[in-house]
C-alpha cells in the first residue's frame, strides 16, 4: 500500500533542500494547495504528477514512486478523479486541468479508454473555463469522434459542449451544424426525448438566434417547450423556457422574455447547479436593461452579487465577462459613463482573445461608453472593430446593429459619408443590394462609371 504521509515527508524533505516554497514548486497544471495536500499525505498523486514533482526537484522518479503502492489502484484513480471534479466545480480550473492531464496521460499508458474518455471530459471542460476554447474544442471533438458509451460520458452532453464553444469562437456555422446533425440522428433512431436532447434543441435555439434566424429559432423554442411540458422534465423544462427568452429578447418581446427568464431561473434554483443560476441571473439582468421599463439599479445590484459568486461557483472567463459587459450597459443608462469605460475593459481583459464573439459584444458596450464620455475618434475605431469582428464570427444580425450604431457616432461627429458607407455596410449584411450602381468605398459614396 502506499504510504501517503512518508511520500509527503520525503516531497517536502527534498523541497526544503533545494530552497523551494510550495508556491515554487507547483507550476503547470499543479497548484501550491495540492502540493500542500500530497506533503501533508491528504493526496495519493498519480506517476504522472510524482515524474513533474521529481524533475522539480532534481531526483530521480524512483525515490518518490518507491513510497505508492504500484500499479495504481482503481480507488486511487476514483480518488484522483473525484480531486479533479471538485476543483473544477469549486473554481480551481487550473488545478482540475493538471489532475484530468495526468489522469489523461495514465489512461493512455494504461490503454484504459474508459479513464481516457473520463479524464479527456474533464480536462475539455477545464480547459473551456480558462478560456482555452479552440484546445477545449480540440478536445471536445476528440470525444464526439471516440463516442463513448453513455455510462462513460454522455455524447450529447458532449455535442453540447462542443457548440457552446463554436459559439463563442464565433463559428456558428459550424455549430449549426453540428446540433442539426445530432438531432437527424436521432430522429432517425426515433428515441424518446430526453433531458440532453431539450439541452441539444435549446443550444441549437440559441445558434440560431445568433446567426439572425429569428423565425428558425422562435418555432424551435416553441416546439422544445411543448416537448419538455410533455415529459415532466423540470430541468429540460427550464433549458427550453431558458432559450425561448433569449429568442423573445432578441426579436423585442422583452416581457416575455423577462418571463421566460424568470420562469427558468425558478426551475434552476429548485437544484444545485449553481453555474446555470449565475448565468441565468445574467440573462435576466440583460433583460432588465431593455424595454420600455429598464431598471438599471436592479440590474446592477444583481450582477454584482453574481460576480461575487463566480470564484466559488467555478465561473468561467465569459460568465464574468457577461457580467461585466451587462454592468457596462447598466452603468451606461444611469449615465456613469467612466465606469461603464471600466467595466467593458475588464470584461474584455478577461476575455483574451478566443472569445469573439463575446469579444464583439463588449466592443460595442465600450464604443457608446466612450462615445458618452466625449471620446468620438476612440468610439468610432472601436465600433469598426466590433463590426467587423461580429461579421467575421458569422453573426450578421448583430454586426448590422455594430454598423448601424457606428453610422450614428460618424454622423453625429459630421461625418456624413462614412455614416452613409456604415449604414450600407449593415444593409448589405441583410441582404440589400444596390440597385442603382452606387458602391460605398469607406470614404463615402460614388457612383461607378
């Protein structure tokens, strides 16, 4: 058996001498708690974690390996799995993806395609938390490719996961797709609906609701409501009323969007999944600040209780930066247009750059912020990234507001051309061509010969 309290003697022996802090010694994928946890013999670490340790510490492998029991028990790897699964809910994204890695690599030296599968889920999903959308993507296809048994990890679940990070990526083709294709298949198997195939529709709803198929999306939302009504499912239930707000909100109806959103947060809290009421509480924040009766205050009070939360709650990078870029918009109604500036910043600081349509998103919140505060050169060139970036994401019903709102900054700064260029610019992304020969360049209007 492993002697767990004689390994961390020796880890933390060896660290001593090498004049290293447990801060020091942890790195890539290993935080200083879990180094604190294996020295204090609360952790079983795998070989993987132990052959990091040793390079760290300059000593050969064998002298920690010789201290845990060989092979790995299968409790020893439930116990690592369970490790990985806590820190990624309890908002340690980095440490789950070191101990689902290393799971990873020993499932593959082991030929253990189970382990594989169980610790490829983990890492994706860690990986999507810190922001890593196109390796956390990689990661998902690799699993939609394997298609695991359903005991193992559950393929919609993973079909799933994979559009959500299409989505964000701003590759909504892609994710249109791939949930069109799903759901094929499984009306050609003609199962019973289930609560991953609502999760399936509704994340389809919401891909076409971001690509601009409102009438594709409001059918699709009314017939996954009706479907999760019939099968008593209280959880599909709120995913279906979830994503039927979202298309009332982006097609206007925003009483009925409030509603939905209400109706679906109520579901959610009935439950433990605390993410999904954080990022319900954004959508209803979001719908706060539209409408005719905006109540920015309460929008505000509610997404700063939010991102409080997120740290405990294993927020990813786009949950706080939707409630940046919601407290952006608040900010902005009640006229506190520096802190708006702020707000956006942060959100986008949080971001990085795999986000893009997100990304887009908040350009946008920071272009009217500036344009608030009197800066009109820095909101125009804001609002032209916004633009384009939403059009390159595919997402051509949002880029035409983006162009829409820049042809208002460059009209009300005088330009009058290039406000006409921006209006064109949205126009074309609905469809409209001229009919009469006359092209926008950029700089304003002319008349080809």
């Amino acid at each position: 058996m492993a002697d767990l309290q004689a390994l961390g003697r020796r880890v933390r022996d060896l660290r001593k001498r090498q004049g290293l802090s447990q801060g020091d010694l942890a790195g890539e994928g290993l935080s200083a708690s879990y180094i604190s946890l294996i020295e204090s013999g609360k952790r079983s670490p795998s070989k993987e974690i132990l052959r990091a340790l040793a390079s760290r510490l300059g000593c050969d492998p064998e002298v920690l390996f010789e201290l845990i029991e060989t092979p790995e028990s299968d409790d020893d790897v439930e116990l690592e799995l369970r490790y990985a699964e806590l820190s990624l809910r309890s908002g340690q994204a980095q440490a789950a993806y070191g101990a689902f890695a290393a799971l990873h690599e020993q499932a593959q030296a082991r030929a253990d395609e189970s382990l594989a599968a169980r610790a490829l889920w983990g890492r994706a999903r860690a990986l999507e938390n810190l922001g890593r959308l196109e390796e956390a993507a990689a990661d998902y296809e690799r699993l939609h490719r394997a298609k695991p048994t359903a005991a193992v990890v559950a393929p919609l679940l993973v079909v799933v996961a994979l559009c959500r990070c299409y989505r964000e990526l701003g590759d909504l083709t892609r994710g249109v797709e791939l949930a069109e294709s799903t759901l094929s298949e499984l009306r050609d198997l003609d199962l019973a609906p289930s609560r991953e195939s609502i999760e399936v529709i509704s994340t389809l709803v919401g891909l076409y609701s971001e690509r601009g198929d409102l009438y594709s999306a409001g059918n699709l939302a009314a017939s996954a409501v009706e479907t999760a009504r019939a099968m008593e499912d209280r959880q599909a239930l709120g995913a279906a009323y979830w994503n039927a707000g979202l298309v009332a909100h982006r097609t206007g109806r925003v009483a009925d969007a409030r509603m939905l959103v209400e109706r679906a947060l109520a579901i959610y809290a009935e439950g433990d999944n605390d993410r999904s009421v954080a990022r319900l509480r954004i959508a209803h924040a979001s719908v706060l600040l539209q409408g005719d009766q905006v109540r920015p205050r309460l929008a505000k009070s509610t997404l700063e209780e939010v991102l409080l939360s997120l740290d405990s709650i294993g927020g990813s990078a786009v949950d706080r930066a939707y409630c940046e870029s919601g407290l952006a918009r608040a900010a902005l109604l009640l006229g506190e247009s520096e802190s708006a500036v702020e707000h956006a910043r942060r959100g986008l600081v949080q971001l990085g750059p795999g986000h893009r349509l997100q990304t887009a998103r908040l350009l946008v919140v920071l272009a009217a912020a500036l344009l608030q505060t009197g800066r009109t050169d820095e909101a125009r060139e804001v609002y032209e990234r916004a633009a384009l970036q939403l059009e390159a994401s595919d997402a051509s019903r949002q880029a035409t507001f983006a162009w829409a709102e820049l042809a208002e900054v460059l009209a009300s700064s005088g330009d009058a051309e290039r406000a006409l260029w921006a209006y064109r610019q949205g126009m074309r992304l609905l469809g409209h061509r001229s009919f009469f020969g006359v092209q926008g360049n950029g700089l304003g209007a002319s008349r080809s010969t």
